[in-house]
C-alpha cells in the first residue's frame, strides 16, 4: 500500500514563507549590495569598522542575500550616516546577550522559540550566561555560518554548558539525520527525473528538517530523542513515496514502449498489406 504524505506538510512550509516575509523588519532579499550606504561607508572606514562588510561576504546571510538593514535595520538608500542610523530609520544597535534570541527571531521566529522554551533558554531567563545564536553561529564576527555542529560538541565548554556527557554520540544522532536527509531528497530528485510532480514530496522532506532543526534548537535529550524518531518516520514515509513514484513512472514508460511497438507494428502491417493489394 502506498503512503500518502500529511496533507498539511505543503501548508506548512507555505504559511512558514509567508510568516518570515510578513515579520517586521524581515531581511530584504534584493540586491543586497546595490546602493547600499552600509556597505559602501564601511568599506571607506578602517580597521574595525570596515571589517564586517568582507565577513559579511563570506556569510551565509550573504549567500542568501541578507544585508546589513536585514538585521539592523536603518536605511541602507541613504546617504547621510547619521540619518541612515538614526532612531526614525529603525535603527538597531548590536544587541546584548540576554536580547540575542528576540533580535535573531525576527526572521528565524520559530527557531527563536524553540530556544526559549529548551534548556538554554530556560537558563537564561534564570539569569545563567549561556550560550546564544552568536554563540553558535557567529564565532567569527559577521562571518555568519549555518550550522557547526562538529566544531560545537567537540569544544570543551560546550558539552560542560549542555551537560552532553559523549559529544560523539549526538554527533551521530545529527549525522543520521542529515543522512537521511541527503538520500531521502535524492530519491526525490530521481521521481522528478523521471517526469513526477515532486512539490509534495519536496514540501514533506522540508517540513521533517524543519521540525528536526526546532527540536534540536532546544538542547536537551527530552526533545531530541523524541524528534529523532519522529524524523526518522517522516523522512522515511517521503522517501518511500518518492520510490513508489520512481516506480509508477517506469510503469508508464514500459507501457507506453509497448504502445508504441504495437502502434509501430500495426503501421508496418498496414504498409505490407497496401504494398500487397497493389
């Protein structure tokens, strides 16, 4: 029997896209160096101020094409400095280590979530310095990265801070994962190859990685264990229906090989049979 995937999945992923492009001051994704004041002062300025533009372009927010106002705001079109940062332009100074999680979810909403109500931000709110957003992915400056997990859990204060007694343990567990991941979206990848509408699939897989990112942001085994075996279900209920489509569609192409040999046969049999009447 064939699985069918959650009919919310695709609805998912969609009001998740819509949420970030309506979240106020949610980073603009046009031309992110175009005209922009940020990145042409700081380029002029010297040593530390003109830093962050080249780590900046090493960034994933870069790759992404989030500039400087997606995170601080102001107004990147005007030329005046002090207009440009000024209060009335939405400027945001950088903030402290108790606002790093607001100041991140304005875009990442529900990451930011997911890291209040897990260990870390439990602690915090308790008044214990933990480790942040910048903590993990802003190691080097604006030199943002996704994820690091290996260089994390092997860091000698970071499973002190999370109570992770075998680092390589949960490395495993994140390394399944993003396993599962890859062979699941090239399964995909081969359905859609073969001419089936994979957007469903797609959206499924996406919406398991998203669910496994927001329990993995709360840092503690009673969240992560349970949402290992729930991705483990979900990527393997995409994966399967993605080779069930892989398999429809070499059903189609066999059948319509023998189509077209029948089709190709009759016409040879239809031209012998006038050539004999002649």
């Amino acid at each position: 029997m064939t699985r069918r995937l959650h009919p919310l999945w695709g609805l998912q992923l969609v009001w998740a896209l819509l949420l970030a492009a309506a979240a106020p001051g949610a980073a603009q994704l046009l031309d992110p160096e175009a005209e922009s004041t940020c990145i042409t002062c700081h380029e002029q300025e010297e040593e530390e101020l003109a830093v962050p533009v080249p780590e900046w372009r090493e960034s994933v927010h870069a790759l992404h094409e989030v500039s400087c106002d997606g995170c601080h705001g102001g107004d990147p079109r005007e030329q005046d400095a002090d207009l440009s940062m000024s209060e009335e332009a939405g400027f945001l100074d950088n903030p402290s280590w108790t606002e790093m999680t607001d100041y991140c979810g304005v875009c990442h909403e529900g990451i930011a979530e997911s890291y209040r109500l897990g260990y870390l931000g439990r602690n915090l709110r308790e008044g214990v310095r933990v480790a942040t957003c910048a903590t993990c992915h802003m190691a080097d400056g604006h030199r943002i990265v996704e994820s690091r997990p290996e260089e994390i859990l092997t860091a000698e204060r970071c499973p002190h801070c999370l109570g992770v007694d075998d680092p390589q343990s949960e490395l495993a567990r994140l390394h399944e994962v993003r396993a599962l991941e890859l062979a699941t979206a090239a399964q995909v990848r081969a359905a859609g190859d073969k001419g089936m509408d994979v957007m469903g699939l797609d959206a499924g897989r996406r919406a398991a990685h998203a669910s496994w990112m927001l329990s993995v942001h709360r840092f503690h085994d009673e969240f992560i264990e349970p949402a290992l075996r729930v991705a483990r279900a979900e990527l393997a209920e995409v994966r399967s229906t993605a080779i069930e489509y892989e398999r429809r569609a070499d059903e189609r192409r066999r059948y319509g090989a023998v189509v077209l040999g029948a089709l190709g046969m009759l016409l040879v049999s239809l031209v012998l049979m006038r050539r004999a009447s002649k």
